[in-house]
C-alpha cells in the first residue's frame, strides 16, 4: 500500500508529540463523557 501525503499533511506531521502509551480511546471516551453529561436545570 502506498499513500501519498499531502502538503498539508506533511505540515502536520510533528506538530504534537505524546507519550507512546498514549490511549487515544480511553481520552475520546472521557470527552465524550464530559461533553453529554447530564446537567440538572433549575
């Protein structure tokens, strides 16, 4: 499989560095959380 990047992509690339055990899911999950908690209306 060969993918050409884009210029834009290649732009990006190295614009943000995280730890290698980084758990994408395990954040996406928590601000899926965070953004539909339930918020009581008084």
């Amino acid at each position: 499989m060969n993918i050409e990047l884009t210029p834009l992509v290649k732009s990006l690339s190295g614009v943000i560095q995280l730890p290698s055990d980084f758990d994408y899911k395990e954040d996406y999950t928590a601000f899926l959380i965070k953004k539909y908690e339930y918020k009581k209306v008084e």
